[in-house]
C-alpha cells in the first residue's frame, strides 16, 4: 500500500510538471509554425492517446514516465513532401530553434514561480529568527553568537524565514572558509559575527541539516524526557526501559530535556549507549544500542522506539511571527528566491564534480518519489514547495550543455546562427552518443544512490 501511494505522488507531483515541459516545446513549436507530429508523456509504447482529426497530432501517455516528448516535422528523421518542408523544424531559423528548445525549461522555471508566488502569498505563523539555541563544538559556538538576538542576514544576505537561513547555508555545503552572521540585539543593534567552518556539512557531519551542522537553532520547547509510550519491538523496550522512566544522562552527557536526548540518539546509530534513567526516585543504569535507520535521502539515524509523554506546548510570543506579503511584493521573492535555488543547484553539481562534496548526494526518481509521498503528509503547502523544487531542478538539468538534453541542442543551434550552417550530422550525432553515455552513467548513479538509502 505505501509503495502504490508513493506511486501516486510522484505521479501527482511528476506528471504536471512533464506535461508542462512538453507543452513548453509544442505551443511554441506550433506558434513558429512548426508541425508537430507526436506530444508524449512518458517514452515507449503507447499507453493511451488520441490522434486529433484536425490537426493529425497524436497525443499519448507512453509506458515509461520518466520523461516526454514533442516529435516535429524533420527531414533528418525521414522524407518530408516539398509542400510540407517549410513546416519542417530543420528548415527553421536558428533563432525560432533555440526559442522551441528553451520554451520547456522556461516553462518549469515559470512554474516554479508561480508556485512559489502562491505560497508567499499564504500566510502562515512562524517561528521568529531569534538563535533559540547553539550546539556545542559548531561554528556558531566558535563564533559566540548569542542566544535570543535575531538573524537578519547571512553572506549579506536578508533573511525573513528559518527556511530562507537553512538555504543560504546549505548553499556553503562543502566550503572552507567564514560564513557570515548579522544579528539584531534587542536595542535595534545590529553587529556581525564570522563562523569557520572547515568542509561544511562534509565528514562527521554528512547527512545532517545545515542548521544543526552550522549549530544554531530555532526556538524549541523544553520538553521533560520522560518515557510516555514503548514500541514493542523497539531496542529501548528490549533493553530494559519502562514508560514513565526520566532520562538523565546519556554517556555521562546530563540531559535536561527530550530533544537534547533524541539528538544524541539519532547521531549514534548501531552505537551501544550508556543511559542514566530516574526510576520511582532511583537512578537505573542501562545500556541501548539505537536501531540503525534511514531518512529519504538515505541518511543514517538511529532510533529507539521511545516517545515522550505528551505536554502542552507553548510558543512564546516574542519568538513567533506572521509572515505575510502582497501579490506584487510575493512575486519578486518568488523571483528572487528561483534565482537563489537555480544558483545553488548549479553550485551544487559544480561541487559534485569537482570533490568538494560528494556524489551520493546526487538523487534519482526513487528519492523524488519518496519526497513527494512525505510532501503529501504534511500539508498542501508542502505538495506545492516540493512541486516548486523539482520543477526548478527540471529546468537547471534540461539547461545543461550536454547534447542530449535541451541545453545541449541550444548550443548546437547558437554554433549555427554563428556560423550560418549547422554541424555536421555526424559532429552532431558524436555529440549525442556522447551525450546519452553521460546522462546513462548519471542516471545509474542516481538510481543506485536511490537503491542504497533504501538498505
């Protein structure tokens, strides 16, 4: 059941935005006057479809969706009647190429923006920017940056959401050097503070988050860690722990509160703990070994079937914040904030290939799969920002200079309006050999990185 409703998700999420991407190419094919002969969602054998009576467009759905197409008109794919060959996309100017090739990527990054506009334009209570704690032995410790002041900016640059700050950093990932932090203290002052951070979210700190890597977070309650409920099959029930038992130190480390307990138990997976536990008054000594588990990017966490008792929390009102905007004020952080993501994830693959961080953090259509099933238990916002990200991913890919993909064909037809002619056939088919060998060996990987978060 939660593999068919992990199907439907990512069919859900997927399919639009193909559908949209392939839309992209056919409308402006058809408006330079182009003749479009196949509009595909998925590769392969038909599925389903219809051919128009009047234009003669054969619309389908093919068995492998894990893409789509948009056949035109070519000479180079078989014999075009001479009445018919100024309907050819070979024939076209190279300008009225580059404009049908572009239109798909264009159109994902359109979508992008728009959903992001929708979802700056829905209000929502947040936590306020306020550093509610600093991890020990973290660059935020080394740089002393005080608890309770607000964070307004990082690298230079606003921010107004935890999301926004988690974004700037995870855009440091891999870099040794000083991250920069403006706070504002309670009198208005602002003053900036300068963390090192050596590898960042690399080594010890691969698969963390890039807030609790850079070590400063939000606002969280102080939780009592007392046990409120076991799972029967968990280590924490098989190695002795009892409902109701408080939780005061874990390898000699004191705990004063349940999200200080699960951080530890989580950073220590298949790792044997030494727990101290008050027991009707009386300190009881046990030792758990947390259950290795994996998170959706194939991150090790460890767990061990323990939940807290339930308590009423309560935000204070000097660390929430409304944060709402006006249609045109959303629009330009929509704008801003595709522009930020599409950097990044250009930065990203430039640091992939270079070793600065590693390939396992490249993911295939497994993980998007997975990440749009998690989207759908959580909110409707969630579906939409997820459906943002991969749109945007979508775009940056297909914008690519490998010849196979979009990117790679607008080179080809740039060369051609340089050079008044296109390549050669055979320089271009080299190319797209050479190209559909990159994009197998990336697919491979990603699919295998896929595979091993699963185990």
């Amino acid at each position: 059941m939660t593999f068919l409703l992990t199907l439907l998700a990512a069919i859900f999420v997927l399919g639009p935005l193909i559908a949209l991407h392939e839309w992209g190419h056919y409308i402006v094919a058809r408006l330079c006057g182009v003749k479009v002969l196949t509009y595909s969602i998925g590769f392969g054998p038909k599925v389903a479809g219809w051919t128009s009576k009047k234009s003669g467009i054969d619309y389908r759905i093919s068995a492998l969706p894990l893409g789509g197409y948009v056949k035109m008109l070519d000479e180079r794919e078989g014999e075009v009647a001479a009445d018919e060959q100024h309907l050819a996309f070979n024939r076209q100017h190279p300008l009225k190429k580059i404009a049908i090739v572009a239109a798909g990527p264009i159109m994902n990054f359109v979508i992008a923006i728009g959903l992001f506009w929708v979802l700056f334009m829905t209000p929502s209570e947040q936590l306020a920017t306020k550093i509610g704690q600093v991890l020990p032995d973290t660059p935020a410790a080394t740089a002393q940056l005080p608890v309770g002041d607000k964070i307004v900016a990082i690298d230079g640059h606003e921010v107004q959401t935890w999301e926004g700050i988690n974004y700037r950093l995870a855009g440091r990932m891999g870099e040794t050097d000083n991250i920069s932090v403006t706070l504002q203290a309670a009198d208005n002052a602002a003053k900036t503070y300068y963390a090192p951070v050596d590898e960042f979210m690399q080594g010890d700190d691969h698969g963390k988050d890039a807030l609790s890597s850079f070590g400063m977070l939000p606002w969280q309650p102080t939780i009592a860690p007392i046990v409120g409920e076991l799972t029967p099959d968990g280590a924490a029930n098989r190695q002795g722990l009892k409902v109701g038992d408080r939780i005061t130190a874990i390898n000699d480390v004191a705990i004063a509160d349940w999200i200080s307990a699960t951080r530890i138990i989580r950073d220590n997976p298949e790792t044997l703990l030494n727990f101290t536990v008050l027991r009707e008054g009386k300190p009881v000594q046990l030792a758990i070994m947390p259950q290795g588990k994996k998170d959706n990017l194939g991150n090790d966490f460890g767990q061990i079937g323990a939940m807290v008792a339930q308590s009423e929390i309560v935000i204070p009102e000097d660390y929430k914040t409304t944060v709402i905007y006006g249609p045109g004020e959303s629009l330009v952080k929509s704008f801003e904030k595709t522009e930020q993501l599409a950097l990044m994830t250009v930065s990203s693959m430039g640091k992939m290939l270079s070793g600065m961080i590693g390939l396992d953090n490249l993911s295939g259509p497994i993980t998007i799969a997975k990440v749009a099933k998690q989207s759908f238990d959580i909110s409707w916002q969630m579906v939409l920002s997820t459906a943002a990200l991969i749109s945007l991913s979508l775009a940056v890919l297909n914008l690519l200079p490998i010849p196979v993909l979009d990117g790679g064909h607008i080179v080809y037809h740039l060369i051609e309006l340089i050079r008044g002619k296109p390549l050669s056939e055979g320089v271009q088919m080299a190319g797209l050999n050479i190209g559909l060998l990159l994009l197998a060996g990336f697919m491979v990987l990603a699919i295998g990185n896929d595979i091993s978060r699963l185990f």
